[in-house]
C-alpha cells in the first residue's frame, strides 16, 4: 500500500521550485494558482529569499501550490486518478495539500483557503509575542508534563522522539533554561504559535469561508490531523481543516494510522523531507522518497508500481 504525504510550513527552501518549472504546463499551473490567490508563487517559489518565503502569509500558499503542481507529472497529467494511491495525509497546512489532492476541494478553492489561513494566522500572531520549539528526546510523559508546567501546548506531537511546543516567546524561554531531561530544546523560525488557542482569531475567519465553498467525498482514505482517522466526508474533512488552526497536529496517530492499515511505501510531495525524516524513524520497513525535484520521479513511478493496487479496510473512519 502507498501513501502520498504533504509537508508542512518550514519545509520551504529558496528557489526549490525552479526545477519543477521547467516540466512542460507546470509553470502556467502556478500561474493560475497565483492569479487564484493574488500572490505570486512563482516568484516565491524560483527567487525570493529565505525571509521572504518564511512569512506565514507567503509561506503556507506556497507549500500547498508546490505539492499541487507535483502530482500532474508524477501520475502523468492525470493527478485526479491517484492510481496507485492508498492513502492521503498531510501535517499540518500539509493537510490542505492532501485534502485538495483527494479532491474534496478544487485547487483555485485550496489555495485561496489556505491563503485566508496564512493571512489569519499572521494576524492573530501579530497580536501576541508567541512561538513554538521542537522538543527532541526524553520521556514523552515527562516532555508533556514539562510542557504542561511552563504552560505550553504540544501543538505538533509527530512521533518518532519529537514533539512541537507553542505559546508565548517567554514560556519557550522558560521551557529551554529548563527542558525536559534528556531533550533538546531548538526554537523554531515561526512567526507564531499555531495548532493553540492563540490561533482561535483565525477559526471564525476561517469557518466563514469554508461554508462558502463546495466540498466532495474523498476519492482515496484521507487522514485527519485531529487524531489520525480517516474522513470520508467532504464537509467534515473542511471543518476539520478549520479547527486544526487552533488544535494539536497529531502526525503521531497519521503514522500509526499508516503502519495499522498495512502502508509499505510512502512518497513526500515538495518541498519534501522533513515527514520522511519521521518515517524512517517510526515506520520501520516502510520504503520512503522525498520526492524533491524531478529527478526524483522515476523512483517515485517505480514506488507507484511496486507498492500501488492496495486500499485500507473500511474501518477507523470518522463520517
């Protein structure tokens, strides 16, 4: 069985796009999610600079664009098929990728979507000094307990020895002069604390949006961040993508989730590596590929060949 992945906002490096550019159509296609979005991706995505593509604003359309714009070459122009494709995920704004890749949502609607999101986020940011660190290491009782003293959230608990803190610039401050034992403490280059109740200005900005756009049931097994499961509605996998902005990314059970139903292969779309770094570590004998630039796309076709054909069991799944 294969798994599709998307990244989430930090995955983001200067001119990663430009190689995908020069395939034939790919380029108009980030045209049109650019004039879709008003922002330009195709210049964030070949030129502009690290600062640049870090703000929340620009990086969030632009992980989601770039996941978009890479299916079409790997399955042959034909993205909407997914042949081969067991299951869909994606952490975090990643989530947008795959829910729009599962096509419960059209591309020109996931992208301004996640544009709203990345517009709604910066602005709640604005309005506290907040954060997140990744917590690597120790005891995951005693990390959470830790977390829990200095007041934070674990807004990203991804597996594989690593969880996400969030909440105000003083508590990281507080949580790296006192860690959990055995843990590194590294903050992380993010303009706010997201996945926590700092976010909850974006929720109703968001909610209002989604009741306007139109969804369809996913076309292959989509699982949710909230808790690993797999949605079957449409209008349920939006209104989830609405609450993840304020709740914990669970990539721990998305994983679990994986190794339950039988996954033996998993590709990481651009700007891919981070969820195969975790893969490697949690899903031991699963062959993975982040597929970053096109060279990568014969391996990834042969993937699809070898580890395609398989669909989950209908079970573990939320209506």
């Amino acid at each position: 069985m294969l798994a599709i992945v998307c990244p989430g906002q930090g995955s983001q490096t200067p001119g990663f796009l430009a190689p995908w550019l020069e395939l034939d159509g790919v380029r108009d296609e980030l045209a049109r999610l650019s004039d879709s979005t008003g922002i330009d991706l195709v210049a964030h995505g070949t030129t502009s600079d690290a600062e640049t593509i870090k703000d929340t604003a620009v990086a969030q359309p632009l992980i989601v664009g770039a996941g978009l714009i890479a299916l079409p070459p790997l399955f042959g122009g034909a993205a909407a098929a997914l042949d081969g494709v067991g299951l869909l995920a994606g952490h975090s704004v990643g989530e947008i990728t795959a829910t729009a890749a599962a096509g419960v949502l059209e591309a020109g609607d996931a992208v301004v979507f996640v544009r709203e999101r990345g517009r709604a986020m910066a602005a709640a940011s604005a309005a506290t000094p907040t954060g997140m660190a990744a917590v690597l290491g120790g005891d995951p009782d005693e990390v959470l307990a830790v977390l829990d003293r200095h007041g934070l959230t674990p807004a990203n608990v991804n597996g594989a020895g690593q969880t996400v803190a969030a909440g105000t610039l003083d508590q990281i401050a507080a949580l790296q002069a006192d860690p959990p034992a055995k843990a590194r403490v590294i903050p992380l280059q993010v303009a706010g604390a997201f996945h926590t109740h700092h976010m909850a200005p974006a929720v109703s900005v968001l909610d209002e949006l989604a009741r306007t756009m139109p969804t369809q049931a996913p076309s292959v097994t989509l699982l949710s961040n909230a808790d690993g499961q797999a949605v079957t509605d449409g209008r349920e996998a939006l209104d989830r993508l609405v609450r993840q902005v304020s709740n914990p990314v669970r990539w721990d059970l998305c994983m679990q989730t994986m190794q339950d139903l039988g996954v033996t292969g998993l590709i990481e779309l651009p700007p891919a590596g981070t969820l195969v770094g975790l893969a490697k570590r949690a899903l031991k004998g699963v062959e993975t590929l982040a597929l970053k630039t096109p060279d990568d796309l014969e391996a990834a076709r042969r993937m699809l060949a070898e580890h395609g054909g398989s669909t989950p069991s209908p079970t573990r799944v939320v209506e």
